[in-house]
C-alpha cells in the first residue's frame, strides 16, 4: 500500500525566505500555459457549487472561434520565444463543448511544429468509456496528457468513477482526484479519498474556499490542517500501471527535459515534484503541486514581479475575457470575441491574494530577488 504521508516535509519550506517560486515545466522550458474555462454549462448541480461556476444553459462558443483564438495566442506566444505548449480546459463540464474533441485533435496536430505540447482537463469524468477512447486517440499525439477527475459524492458512482480512471492510466493519462474537503464532512471525505488513493490512484485534497474565491474558509483544526498540507503526496501512478501491465509509453519525446529531481528516502514510486521554490541562500525546495499554497497561506505576492499575462493566460465565461489570471485584478488583455494583446514583458503584481493554483504556479519573483524569473533567462534580471 502506499504511503499517504509525503516523505518529503513540505512544512520545512521557509516560506517567508522564498525568492522565487514557479511550476518546473515552466522554469525549465519555453512553455506558455492557458487555462481556459469553455464554458459554464454542466450536467451535474453539486449543492456546494457556486452559482457562478455553473449554467443548465449552453453558453459555449462556436468551434471555428475557440480555433481562431487558439491559432493567436500561439501566434502571440512564439513572437515572445515561447514554443511549448500547456492547456488546461475546464468549465462547468468542458467535455460538454460540441467540438471539443476537434480542438484537441487541432491542437495535437500542431505537436511537430513545437517543442513540447502537453493538455490538462477539469472534469466531472461523466462521459462513458468509448467516448474516453475517442479522447484517447485524438490526443496521442502529445507528449503529456493529463486530467484533474472532480469527485462529487452526490452523483458519481464511487466503483465507476475509479475504473474509468484506471482506463485512463493504462492508455498513458495522467490522473489526480480533485476532493474539495469540506470542513464539516472532512473525515468522510478522508475516507473516500483513502480509497481512491489505495487503488493507486492520486487524489489532491483542497481546503474549501469562500464564495469569492479569495480565502480558505474557517473550520478547519489543527490535525485536518496538517492532512491538507502534507497528506496524499502526488506520485507517477501512470508510469506505475503501464510498468506493471508491461507496457511503454507511446508517446513522442520532448528534447526538452525538466532537470531530474531526486527524492530523498522514498519507497517504490517517487512523488512527483511540480514546484520549484528558490530561497534567499538560493536553496531549491519542492512541491508536488501549487494546489498545497492555500493550505500553507503561501499566496499573497503583492509586488512581486509576475510573467502572468506574459506567459501564461487565462480564459474565461461568460463574458469571454482574456486576463493575466483568474486572480489578478489587472484589466483584461482582451476578449474573445475582439481580441487581445499579451503583455510584452513580466509585470508587478497587484492582488492582494492569489488563490488559484492555476496562478500561483506562473514563475514569479519577490522585489529586489538577484535571481532571473526562471534560469537562463538574463532578459528578466
Ligand atoms: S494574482 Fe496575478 S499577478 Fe499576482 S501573483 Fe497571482 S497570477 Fe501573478
């Protein structure tokens, strides 16, 4: 059984002292990140959702728009030397959009054009298997494909669930259990994310935030504190599964490779350390992923010198802005439907808190930090 305490001791991190932070596939390659929220639409009506986050009426765009928009930001991106590639699509239920699996077929086939693509998707996981396999062949193409599979207790059917995820994993998808933990159904939660987690599946436990998405909620004790900041730590359960049924990866080879990172002291399946942190000594320390921040408070970066909106964006409905982040209150870099402009370099941050881990992710550096926002990078000094 693995281990549900990570080994690696995220609550040594000396916060406080950091200088930089940043995701690795960022601080190490050419990417330029995109999470785009297709729409609001959704099958399902969870009663904690927020009325915001979701419609029973279809609001997507049309198909031959989302295309446009993607050739531009690419376009944008690449006249800022940026060549790799992530998208995360979400929604509501972005697997609802009518011409989803075309975007993603487009998308894959501009892989031999760039140096690394790689897409991520939230989803409710409501699709039956052969559409799972349709998803599976039109996004072979890429070096990295991921989703983050929202469990929501009210409507999906536990056994179900986990077999479609396990589907997922033996085609060469990286999977991760989104379990919002409700501080008043907290232990029922730990069970069920137990669960998953012992099938060798990951699961990533997320302090529940206000309805304005700008702070965790009260509630929370001492000992659940601890279970957010360093239980269920994310480990290659892909890699696992296609090892143990034989199998190889399929997919094609980036001549881009993240440094290798070596955990100390772990069993079969190392963690997977998506986060770079620098301190003030220039100290690197790890994280297996930015959705922690929230749980650490590590997430007001007033001041600091941010490449949101420069290399990375996001997209949101209904009203199709194109902004910095989903946190940030700068002015939109446009709209969908009229266009928009990336910045031309890094800029200071300006919001008081950075709640998603969707921004908090972005390479970012404190005021005065002597570091380059990402290595190699003496632009940005
Ligand atoms: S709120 Fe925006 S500008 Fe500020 S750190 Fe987060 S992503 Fe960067």
């Amino acid at each position: 059984m693995a281990s549900y305490w990570s080994d690696y001791d995220f609550s040594k991190i000396p916060f406080s002292q950091i200088q930089r932070v940043g995701q690795r596939s960022l601080l190490y390659r050419d990417l330029f990140c995109v999470s785009w929220l297709l729409g609001r639409f959704c099958n399902y009506k969870c009663s904690y959702c927020w009325p915001y986050a979701r419609s029973d009426s279809r609001d997507h765009r049309p198909t031959d728009l989302v295309l446009a928009t993607l050739a531009e930001i690419k376009k944008q991106a690449r006249e800022r030397n940026f060549n790799s590639f992530h998208f995360s699509f979400s929604g509501g239920e972005p697997t609802l959009h009518p011409g989803y699996l075309q975007i993603l077929g487009t998308y894959a086939e501009d892989t031999v054009n760039c140096n690394y693509q790689s897409v991520h998707m939230t989803t409710n996981l409501s699709p039956g298997l052969a559409w799972f396999k349709k998803y599976i062949e039109v996004t072979k193409g890429l070096h990295r494909v991921s989703l983050t599979a929202s469990h929501h207790i009210e409507f999906a059917d536990r056994d179900r669930f986990c077999e479609k995820l396990i589907f997922l994993q033996e085609n060469d998808v990286q999977v991760t259990i989104n379990m919002v933990m409700l501080p008043d159904r907290f232990e029922e939660s730990w069970e069920r994310a137990l669960f998953f987690h012992e099938k060798g599946i990951n699961v990533t436990l997320k302090p529940q935030s206000d309805p304005t998405a700008s702070h965790v909620v009260h509630g929370y004790t001492d000992e659940m504190c601890k279970k957010l900041q360093v239980g269920m730590p994310q480990k290659d359960y892909t890699f696992d599964r296609l090892r143990k049924a034989k199998k190889q990866s399929q997919r094609p080879q980036s001549p881009f490779h993240l440094p290798e990172f070596q955990p100390s002291g772990d069993k079969d399946i190392p963690p997977v350390m998506q986060v770079e942190f620098k301190d003030e000594s220039g100290k690197a320390w790890y994280m297996d992923q930015a959705e922690r921040f929230n749980s650490f408070g590590f997430n007001q970066f007033k001041g600091w010198e941010c490449s949101a909106g420069f290399r990375s964006i996001i997209i949101r409905e209904p009203d199709g802005a194109i902004k910095r982040s989903y946190s940030c209150h700068d002015e939109p870099l446009g709209y969908i439907d009229k266009g928009f402009q990336l910045f031309d370099s890094p800029k200071k941050c300006m919001t008081p808190t950075c709640v998603s881990s969707a921004d908090s992710k972005i390479p970012k550096r404190k005021a005065g930090a002597s570091l380059p926002l990402w290595p190699g990078d003496e632009t940005y000094i």
